[in-house]
C-alpha cells in the first residue's frame, strides 16, 4: 500500500512529504524532468489534457511500486480514474484555507502554477472549493495544516498512521 498525499496547491505535500521520507516520489519533479521543462510551459505547448495523461500515466507506474511515499501535484484528484486507483491506499489530505494557499502560491518564486498565473482569484477560488469534496471524499486521513510547521505536520501523520 502506498502513502498518498492530497491536497490543493500549497498545502505542503512537497515540504511535508520530504519529512516523511527520503524517497520521497515528488510527481510534479519527475514529470518536470521527463518533459524536460517546467510545468507551466508544458501546459502553455500542449494543453493541461497532456499533462493530466502523463499525471494519470505516472500514477499507475508509482502506485505499483508499493510501500512508498507519493506526492502528487493537487490536480490528480480530478480524473476519476486516478481517484480509483488511489483508493485503497492511505491518502492523507493536508487541508489548508483558502488564503493561506493563495498568499503561499504568490509568493512562489521557484514554482508558478499555470492555473494561478492564469485565473483571476475569484476563478482561483472557485477551483479551490470545487477540489476540497474530491480531497474529503478519498482521504483516510486529514491534518489541518493551519497554524503547524512542516515538522508538526509530519509528526501527526506518523503518529496517525502507527495508532
Ligand atoms: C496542479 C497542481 C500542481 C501541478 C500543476 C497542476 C493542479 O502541483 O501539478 O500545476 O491542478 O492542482 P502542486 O499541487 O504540487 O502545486
């Protein structure tokens, strides 16, 4: 069974992700490297159905890994067949508000996600809370990230998953 971590874009599944293992399988990187350029510009030159196929090809392959630690970019929960392959699998939703993710995603310099650059935070929101019952519906296990470090994060999943 793999470790899934869900949740919008800014929620930490990366930061958090990596605390809970150095193996960590970053989806976001590994398809960043295999495209050979970042996200944004991928979903510029061939359109977001490209990447959602990659994504849902990249799911398959690490799910069938085993016991790993996967963190997958917050738009996999979109398709529903990656919501029936992650099923069965521990999925740990790291729920965050509206504006902690939105103040976060701005101020990331290293990381510019297409669908921030390219709608208006009225429309931004609006993807933001069609996304919260998809996340609530697959999680086996939700931390509320609001007002805890990465480290405390990381500590309450352990700790969630041992109980
Ligand atoms: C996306 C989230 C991003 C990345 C892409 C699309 C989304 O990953 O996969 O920009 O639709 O939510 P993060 O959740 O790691 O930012």
């Amino acid at each position: 069974m793999a470790r899934v971590l869900i949740g919008f874009m800014g929620a930490g599944k990366t930061t958090v992700g990596q605390l809970l293992s150095d193996q960590l399988y970053d989806m976001d990187a590994i398809l960043e490297d295999r495209i050979g350029m970042p996200i944004k510009d991928f979903f510029e030159q061939k359109g977001e159905p490209a990447f959602r196929q990659l994504e849902t090809d990249l799911l398959k392959e690490l799910l069938a890994l085993g016991e790993v630690w996967i963190s997958p970019g917050g738009g996999v929960v979109l398709n529903p067949a990656n919501r029936a392959l992650l099923r069965g699998h521990d999925l740990i939703f790291l729920e965050a508000d509206f504006e902690t993710v939105y103040d976060r995603i701005s101020q990331d310099k290293d990381n510019k996600r297409p669908l921030f650059l390219k709608n208006s935070k009225e429309d931004f929101k609006a993807i933001f809370d069609s996304r919260q019952v998809l996340y609530q519906e697959l999680a086996t296990m939700t931390v509320s990230v609001a007002d805890k470090s990465p480290g405390e994060i990381a500590e309450l999943i352990r700790t969630g998953l041992n109980a």
